[in-house]
C-alpha cells in the first residue's frame, strides 16, 4: 500500500502504477465503510476543491462536490463563463492564483483536441493536485469506480474474467471515446481478458489501441477485437456496452452520425443478456439511452450493478481526494 500519494496528478490512470490504484481501492472500501457507519472521516478538514466544469454534469459533480464535504472540506464550482477564462486567461495563470487559495482542482472537458491539451497544462503549472473529470482522451475517475464495483461484486483476484467494452447504437450526437480508452487500458492490466465489440468504423485512437495490446500482454491477459456483438456476449463475466463516435474514423460530424445510424442492431436486450454467463453483471457509467441503446429489462434486470457502480463514484473519488490532498 502507497502512502506517499500526497500532491500527484490523475489525469490518466496509465500514469499511476497498480500498486497506487490498489491503494485507493482499499482507502475507498474504508471511506465506504466508515459513511454506512455513520462515522465521522474529515480527513480534508479546511480544505478546498475546485472543479471546472465546461461541460454540465450530474455523477461527476455530485459525486466529488457530496464527497468533499463528508471529508469535511468545500467545493466551488466553476465555469469558463463564471470566471476569466472565458475572457482568454491563461491556464498558467488561472492555475497559479487558484493554487494559492485551494488545495486541489477537477476539470471536464470533452471537446475533442481541446480537453486533454487543457488540463495537462494545468497541472504543468498546478501547485496542488490536478483531477481529470473526463476529457476528450481518458476517464479516470469513472476508471476508478468501475474498478471498485467489480472487485466488489468479483472478489480481488480478477484474472480470467472476460471483460466485454462493446459499441452500442445512440443517435444524435457523437459521443466522446474517453471511457471506453479507459476501460480497454486499465481492466487487462488487473488480469481481465479484454474483449471490444465494435462496428469496423468504432474503434479506438491508434495509440490507444496499442496501449491496450501492451497492457495486456504485460499483465499475461488477452486484448481481443471482434465485428460481432453475439460473439463477444457469449460467456462473458462483465459486459460494460455503451455508444461512442466512430473518433479514430472520421472527425466530420455529419459522417460520424451516418454511420452510428448503420448499425441500429447494437444493442442490448435479455436475448444478449443470455449469452453471458448467469452469474454476469452488466456495467454502464450513465447516462444510458433506454429503449435505444438497452433496453428497460436488462437496466432493471438481475445482472444489472449500474446503480452500485453510481454510487461508487462516490466512494473513489473521496479515496481519490482523501490520498493526494490530505
């Protein structure tokens, strides 16, 4: 267990080694455990969190904004459009005067060639730690609390599970690649065998993809890609499927939406559900499309664990906050 986490960065979970992620599983668990409890745990006492947000948000927001005040501290939340940066200040000089005045910050910002820029040159010039909420490349923060609820609902030795990151079918607007980067790098590299289920246009950024491949094959786990979403179903222990924009295909919007509209069949129904084993547990980080993309009964159903999953963003992020600002 790490105990020297005091002031490191999250802007990938690549960054950080297993031996830091199993440590904040284990603060998590205790965090958890101490809040159904009803005990006390102000470990942040005083502190502040600012979390910048360009983009709205209802788990995120809520779930590191609850999280800092059980610790005992106080968020403030902010916006390009509340502050200067719409005004065209710097990042450097944002970050150095709020590093002043706080003690940690989150941002979110999706756009694509924008959010990861942004917020990795926030924490070159961060006095205190920087948290990636979701950008256009990674999400960490959800990263950590899918971890949690499948060692939960697993057990801690996870080798040998098939993890199935399958493309679903959500129209109208492109969604960003970042949770599903993060999920193809992060579970093998815990001993799950990693299975993408994508349409040929879906799938991840080149560098992602080989990143994945090498986690994998460091891990002593499997990285497969398949055409079929039936085929990655059968006997999977955890299926996480959700939509993404064909990213690494095309970045013309109108063509990205066209081919999200080719393939209505990608979705999830009891019929999948079927082909995974009796004991799985299907993962979503929400929002979900209901009756498009899932339908109600798998949502709802037995091996749903979404709920579970919502909550331990809580958990994480309070572990997350707990180890590098106390």
């Amino acid at each position: 267990m790490k105990t020297t986490l005091t002031g490191k960065h999250l802007i990938r979970l690549q960054d950080w080694s297993n031996e830091d992620i199993e440590t904040l599983m284990q603060i998590a668990l205790e965090l958890k455990m101490k809040k159904a409890l009803n005990i006390p745990h102000h470990v942040l006492r005083d502190k502040t969190l600012f979390m910048l947000f360009f983009e709205e948000s209802t788990r995120t927001r809520n779930a590191f904004e609850s999280g800092m005040t059980q610790l005992g501290g106080h968020a403030i939340y902010l916006t390009p459009k509340a502050t200067q940066i719409d005004h065209g200040e710097t990042p450097k000089d944002t970050i150095k005067v709020l590093s002043r005045m706080g003690h940690g910050i989150g941002i979110r910002w999706c756009d694509l060639g924008k959010g990861n820029k942004y917020i990795s040159e926030i924490a070159k010039w961060s006095d205190m730690p920087v948290f990636n909420m979701q950008d256009d490349m990674w999400h960490p923060t959800q990263g950590l609390a899918d971890l949690l609820t499948i060692k939960e609902k697993f057990g801690n030795n996870l080798r040998g599970l098939k993890f199935v990151c399958s493309w679903t079918f959500a129209p109208k607007y492109v969604r960003p690649l970042s949770m599903p980067q993060e999920l193809v790098t992060l579970m093998p590299r815990f001993g799950m065998d990693v299975t993408l289920a994508i349409p040929p246009e879906f799938k991840m950024l080149p560098e992602v993809m080989k990143m994945a491949e090498e986690n994998a094959k460091k891990a002593g786990a499997k990285f497969e890609v398949v055409n079929d979403m039936d085929e990655a179903f059968k006997d999977a222990d955890i299926v996480y499927p959700k939509s993404w924009g064909p990213l690494a295909y095309t970045r013309d919007e109108k063509e990205g939406l066209a081919l999200i509209d080719k393939y209505p069949s990608w979705v999830v129904n009891e019929k999948r559900m079927e082909l995974t084993k009796p004991s799985s547990i299907y993962m979503h980080c929400m929002p979900a499309d209901r009756g498009i993309e899932v339908t109600d009964g798998v949502m709802d159903g037995p091996h749903s664990v979404i709920y579970d999953e919502a909550e331990n963003r809580l958990h994480a992020h309070k572990a997350l906050m707990a180890a590098t600002m106390a």
